[in-house]
C-alpha cells in the first residue's frame, strides 16, 4: 500500500538534520491567499471568477498572447491590481527564507508572478519563477528589456502612460509573465534537470 505520510515532527527533525542539505519547495496561488491575492479557480473567490468587469471573452484571456495583443488594456488594468509592494508575504513564505537563511534551500520553484518570494528576502539564485513575474519585462516579440519602474509608472498612471511606454519603446510592453501561447522561461527546465535529482526533501 501505500507509505503513511510523515508527521509534522519527524519531518522537522529531517529538515535540521545535517542529511538534508537541498531542499527543494514548489509553490502555487494558495500560497499567497492569506496576504490578499486570490488564486485563480477557487469558485466565487477565485480571479477567474471576478474578472467580468473586465470584459473578457473569456476569464483566461487576461492571460492569453493573442488577446493581449489585440487588447492589452484589461491585463494592464491588472498589472495595477497586482503589481508587487501591494501584499506582504505570508509566513510560509518567511519558511522559505527561514530554509534559505539555514543553507537548507537548493531552490523554490513558484507557480505564482506575484513576486512575494523576493519581498520576502528569499535570495534570486534561489528561486525560479516559472510562470515568470514583476521582476523584469520587455517588449512582446523582441529581446528589447525594458525597466521595471518605467513599467511600475505605467501601470499606476492608466492608459495614456501604457500608451506612452509602448511607444518610447516600439511595441506592446508588458512584464515577464508567461502567458497561454508562450514557452516557459528556459532557466526553469535547467534548474529542474539539476534540482529535483540532488533534492534531499521536496516540500
């Protein structure tokens, strides 16, 4: 059958054990539900389920490539919305960090572009954002970086500021998020093909 999962305790005692020495943690949405931002599918509370005033097609298309580029305005309206400096992070965040500050922690894999693991202090080397984040951005279709106070600026000043920036630069601006129709960020499968087989515990 299958093994009884550990108990709180004996799992504390493998983390402070000299043994475990490469952590390995992956994080989704509910991770940071308690600091305020809402997951994506939990019915009725879920961001899928409040994006109507948006005007959507469709609650996914905040996040799809091709409707972006055809109207940018509803996920640059969410950009305010989540923009990092908003939430705090929540305390299994602050475990991380905790794991990272012990020199237990090879590495947090996030689901989540709200950037909590940095505002958390957990070191960048450490973390791997899957879905990409807040932290950088660029111009959709290019290599062209563009800094992320000009995009903060943008996305507190509303369309004509988007509309500026997309201009100075050539083309739609957005941050590095992952969005439906675009490849996840290449560090993401190296860090994977290194991590997972070193890992002494996998949270």
């Amino acid at each position: 059958g299958t093994p009884a999962p550990p108990s709180l305790e004996s799992f504390a005692s493998l983390l402070t054990s000299s043994a475990c020495s490469d952590v390995v943690v992956m994080t989704g949405a509910g991770m940071s539900v308690s600091s305020g931002i809402p997951d994506f599918r939990t019915p009725g509370v879920g961001l899928y389920d409040n994006l109507q005033e948006y005007g959507l097609p469709y609650a996914e298309a905040i996040f799809d490539l091709d409707f972006f580029q055809s109207n940018p305005a509803p996920f640059y309206r969410l950009c305010k919305e989540l923009w990092p400096g908003r939430y705090r992070p929540t305390p299994a965040h602050c475990f991380i960090r905790l794991l990272a500050d012990k020199g237990k922690l090879a590495r947090c894999f996030t689901q989540n572009i709200d950037s909590l693991e940095r505002e958390a202090g957990i070191p960048a080397h450490a973390i791997v954002a899957a879905h990409g984040n807040f932290d950088s951005a660029r111009v959709v279709g290019s290599r062209t970086s563009v800094p992320t106070a000009e995009v903060k600026v943008a996305a507190e000043g509303g369309d004509a500021a988007w509309a500026a920036l997309n201009a100075k630069y050539g083309g739609l601006v957005k941050p590095d998020i992952v969005f439906f129709g675009e490849p996840l960020p290449p560090r993401f499968f190296e860090c994977v093909r290194a991590d997972f087989p070193a890992a002494d515990a996998l949270i």
